[in-house]
C-alpha cells in the first residue's frame, strides 16, 4: 500500500487524528493496483509496464479524441473566402432568392453531390433556409418568398388564416385571447391556425410574462404589403 499512516495523539487518551502521506510514484501505484484486486502472482516489473502502457494509450486517446473535435469545429465554421463553393452559392441565392437546386448546378456548374453539401451547411449555419416539399427552394437568410404560389402564400388563401394574420398585422405584440376576441375564432381553433403559420415563418412568437405575444416577421410583411396591395394601419 503506498503512503505512510502517522497518529497523532495527546498521549493521554486515544489517538485523535490519523494522517496519511500518500506517494503518487508508479510503483506505489503499482504496489495499490495489485493490493486492490488481490493480485499476488504478476511481477511488479510486468504491472508497471501494463500501467504504462495504459497511461501511453490513454493519452493517446485523449489526443486523437480532441483533435477530432477541433476538426469537427473547423469544419462547422465556414469560410468568409469568396470563391468556396458555399459563398458562391450564397452569393447566387442573394441574385436568385427561389432557386431551385437543379438551377444552382446548371448556374455554378458544380456537381449535384457538391451543391446539396453545401447547401446543407449553408442552412446549418442559418446563412439560407429552404421551403416546399416536393418544390424545394432556397432563400437566404433574412428574405421571404415572394412567389404567391408558395406555401405561405397558399396558407392565407383560407379566409380564417387571412383573418387572424391580418389581425396580428394590425396589432403586433397582440395576445392569443385579444385574437380570438377580435375574430370571434375560438381558441382551439384559433391555435390551429397559429400553428401553421408561425410554421411558415408568416409570424413570430414571444412569450412576455407568461403571456404568448404574436407579430408578422419583418421579412414577410414587406412582401404581403407589396403582393397583396393591402394597405395596413399598423397600432403603435
């Protein structure tokens, strides 16, 4: 066992205190390992150098596991250089909010294998969004579709939808109980339809001292304004 048990005593009664020096030298710790799991026939030479080399694999481990998350970091990190593949993509999407994929390989000329990776990590790193199931298309960060046959759009062809974006366009930061009082659409209903379009991104959702708060996205209410010729009073 290593380390050395000392008692410290006042002499007159039992002892109070028991100290123990421990000594950390691989062969104490040898010495230990063996006590512990009751090994008496292996050579103290042959324990040291399993422990060794355990030592010599655990560090190695520990290299190899953190240079793998460094490289995991770098690759996430996208580079700013104006001629990777992912900024030229962007740079298209900014030209061409909309696209679709087949048109950013026949644009860039890359690979469809290479354009799809990119784009995943373009959308990764919330530089673009995608829309539509069977139509995919791509947009970047910060601009909404603008097709009136899009999915958000289409969500506003239903009168109660229409109703309650409407609303909340006049009356930013308006509660779900203030909604349903304004369009007299029942609360279960009412959610529904919110639902579907905080899904589309047509509105966002904040919840302020335990009441949920509803707004139009900035990014959507410049398009709805221009496409539908509506002319909205916004409150405020």
């Amino acid at each position: 066992m290593p380390g050395n048990t000392h008692i410290i005593s006042d002499e007159t009664d039992d002892p109070i205190i028991e100290v123990t020096e421990f000594d950390f030298s691989i062969p104490s710790f040898v010495s230990l390992f063996l006590h512990i799991f009751n090994i008496h026939d292996v050579p103290v030479w042959a324990a040291e150098l399993i422990v060794i080399i355990i030592g010599i694999i655990t560090t190695i481990i520990g290299i190899i596991t953190s240079g793998y998350i460094i490289i995991l970091y770098t690759r996430r990190k996208l580079s700013d250089n104006p001629d990777a593949r992912h900024m030229l993509i962007l740079a298209y999407l900014e030209e061409h909010p909309g696209a679709q994929q087949i048109d950013i390989i026949k644009a860039t000329g890359f690979s469809r294998g290479s354009v799809s990776h990119n784009l995943r990590r373009l959308i990764r790193e919330l530089k673009i969004y995608k829309t539509g199931d069977k139509l995919v298309r791509y947009y970047p960060a910060g601009t909404f579709p603008t097709e009136k046959d899009s999915k958000a759009w289409k969500l506003l062809v239903n009168e109660n939808r229409k109703c309650i974006f409407q609303t909340i366009l006049k009356n930013p930061g308006i509660s779900q109980k203030q909604i349903s009082d304004e369009t007299q659409i029942p609360i279960t209903t009412l959610r529904w339809h919110l639902d579907k379009l905080e899904k589309e991104n047509l509105i966002r959702v904040e919840v302020c001292q335990h009441i949920t708060r509803y707004s139009v996205n900035p990014y959507f209410f410049g398009q709805y304004m221009s496409l539908s010729g509506s002319e909205v009073i916004v409150d405020g």
